[in-house]
C-alpha cells in the first residue's frame, strides 16, 4: 500500500552547508537516518523517525526512536537499507540528503540506490548544498530552471536510447547517451522547465552548482 | 602507433594533498593539461607537454607549450579532449589527476573518460589524493594490497556479469553486479594483491582511503 508523505534519508556522508538543505525540508518528512546520518539531524533541525545501520562507531543515539541494528558484514549499505525500509513501509517519494561528495565509493554505491527506488515505482530526489540528482527510467523528467546551476544528463545501469532535452541550452533530440562518451554534461537552462525524456534506459539528471566553493578549488 | 611512456592528464577539479599524488609520477611522463588544470602544475611539481582546453576562464598559462584551444561549445569536456589527444598519439597508459570529488558532473565524465580510455586499449588510474579508480572491460585486473583503504567494484556501462573477487574479506564467484543493487561496496584488502575479473562487461575499481578527514566530515 502506497503511504502518503515522504521518506527523507539522512546520510552519513558530508553534505555541505545546512542551510539549502533545510529549505528543501517539508513538513510531515519522516527522517531515517542511516548510520553515521545521526550527525547531521542538529543541522537540518530533524527529528528522527527510524535509525537504521550496524552503528559500530561511536555515535550518540537519540533516545527513543525506533531502532534497525544490522550487524556491519552485510551486503547492503546502510543508505540502501534505509530505502528498502521506506519502500517497504510504502513510501513512494524519497528525499535523500547527503552522499554525493566524500567517499567516491559511497557517491558510486548512493546513485545506485537511486536507480533501484526508481525502478520500485518511487520519485527521488538526492541533494547536498552543491550538488542534486534525479533519476528517470524510460519517462520523461520536468525540472524547473535553477539560477547559477548547472544540469547534466548521464546515462545509468547501461546506454540510454532516445534521449531527447530541451528547454536548455543544447538541446538533444533522440539521441543515445553512452557511459563512455558524456555528451550530456554541463548543460544550461534557458530560462523555463528544461525537460528530458528517454526512450529506453535510464538517466541520472545531475544539478550542480556553478561556484562551488571548495568543490571547485 | 603506440607510444612508450605515460600521459598524465592534469584536470582542472580539486585533487587534495598534492604529496600523495607526486608520489605518483614517473620520470619520463608527459603532462597535458585539461584547462584549468594548469592551477595544479607547482603543486604537482610538472612541467607541461601539452595544454588543451577553452581557456576562457582567466587563468596564467604557462610559456612556450603546445596550445590546443578549442570553442567553449564543444561537446567534450577538456578532460575527454586531453585524452582523447594522448590516444591519437599513441599513448596506452594514463593517469588522470583530479576529477573524482568536487562537482558531480565533472566526476561523473571523468568515470567516463576512464571507460573510454580503456574501451580504445590503454591501461588507465584515475587518481586524488584520497581514491583512486581503475577500469576493467571482459578481463582480470590485479591490485596489490594498499593498508588503510577499502576497495570496490561497480558496474560501468550496464551490468557486469561473471565477476569474481579474490584477496578480499569479501569473495564474488561469477556474480553479477548491478548499477542499482551495489554489492561490492567497501570491500577489504586480505593482505596480498587483489584479484578481479569479469567476463562479461565492465568494471570501475574505486579504492577510498578509510581516514579521507574532510571528505568524511
């Protein structure tokens, strides 16, 4: 059964300044923050909903919240775990914070989790201050102008076929993205929605801000 | 023609501690440099063989080495220019310097590249201070040991099948790894080389040091 609300994944991973994340924040989010996420949830004025992970470092654990313990040799990250949760509580939009610089590892395995909620019928959404991904397999994706972002369209899981952008400054029409040869990369919004559709396959949609800060020094 | 040597690839994104990275290079190697890149060359220690890039962003560039401007529309990132150049004159061995944290999209093309490289024959590392991404494609790659760093494989281009992992806490037989299902994430060295195949597909190899500092903040 489809549950109403969203389901905001705290990562452990840095995140940079809280203050556009909180922005992003609704009220009625349920926060599950995956392991070392418990950190951040000062920052982003959270209040946790479930605590999720093997919780072998030594974090100071909010009191009386619902707690998964997993023991720490497992195959799943603690990300994907929190996200299997929500889906299996029957959340169907998800808002993951955290996780897209740091660890190249953690990046790689975080964009993973966002194909495999996509592929269980759920619209997500990745963000830290400076960076944003989206996902959309075989649909099409309607993404508001963003001032001083950049937007890039990356194919995942394998080639995206009939691709087509507009809206932005380069526009693409059918056209196959192939994970060795980026062609989507760096695009600009002219002004409106910039929509992407692909025919077949999926795409990673990467918002990344134009001054970055350290992230670009 | 294949050229002996080694072209390595100075990008224009934050790399880290430069330390680590001079530890890197070889007499003998020839740097080109993507754009902005040439902001790293004191710190790296190089001297340039080759710039190539827009330069539009204002940036001193070094004297009397070869210049290969292109217009800022182009569809290639300067990264995939440089290597793309390096390919065509007969370099088989890279190394990227840079390119693996900061902007999303940048990293993104960058793993990319990595591909690219190693789908026209040459044997590639990408590497910053604190990771480090190797490529395999229908083959077997062997990593030595390295103490204080996880290591990790994932699917690049679409799923990898037949992938077996040995020298690590870890072992896969003849499994298949998924873009949206990491299975193979922060695996650990046993103490001598790793060993990794794949028989079907590609791979990315992302080593992460356990202690980033910063990127784990």
């Amino acid at each position: 059964m489809t549950r109403p609300g969203r389901c905001v994944i705290v990562t452990a991973g840095p995140m940079g300044e809280y203050g556009p994340l909180r922005g992003l924040l609704r009220p009625g989010d349920s926060f599950y923050c995956a392991d070392g996420g418990v950190r951040h949830l000062r920052g982003l004025g959270a209040e946790p909903s479930l605590l999720i992970g093997d919780f072998d470092s030594a974090h100071e654990l909010p009191q009386g919240v619902e707690t998964l313990r997993f023991p720490s040799e497992k195959d799943e990250t603690d990300t994907m775990l929190a996200a299997m949760e929500g889906l299996s509580r029957g959340f169907r939009e998800f808002l993951l914070l955290g996780g897209l610089r740091g660890r190249l590892d953690h990046t790689l395995a975080n964009l993973g989790v966002l194909l495999y909620l996509t592929r269980h019928g759920a619209r997500v959404r990745m963000a830290d201050a400076d960076n944003e991904a989206l996902c959309v397999e075989n649909g099409e994706l309607r993404v508001p102008a963003r001032k001083g972002w950049y937007i890039s369209a990356f194919p995942i899981g394998g080639d995206a076929h009939g691709v087509t952008e507009r809206g932005m400054k380069y526009s693409l029409d059918e056209a196959t993205l192939r994970a060795e040869f980026p062609n989507g990369v760096s695009n600009e919004f002219l002004g409106g929605d910039a929509i992407i559709r692909v025919e077949r396959g999926a795409l990673l949609i990467v918002l990344s801000r134009k001054e970055t800060g350290p992230l670009a020094g």
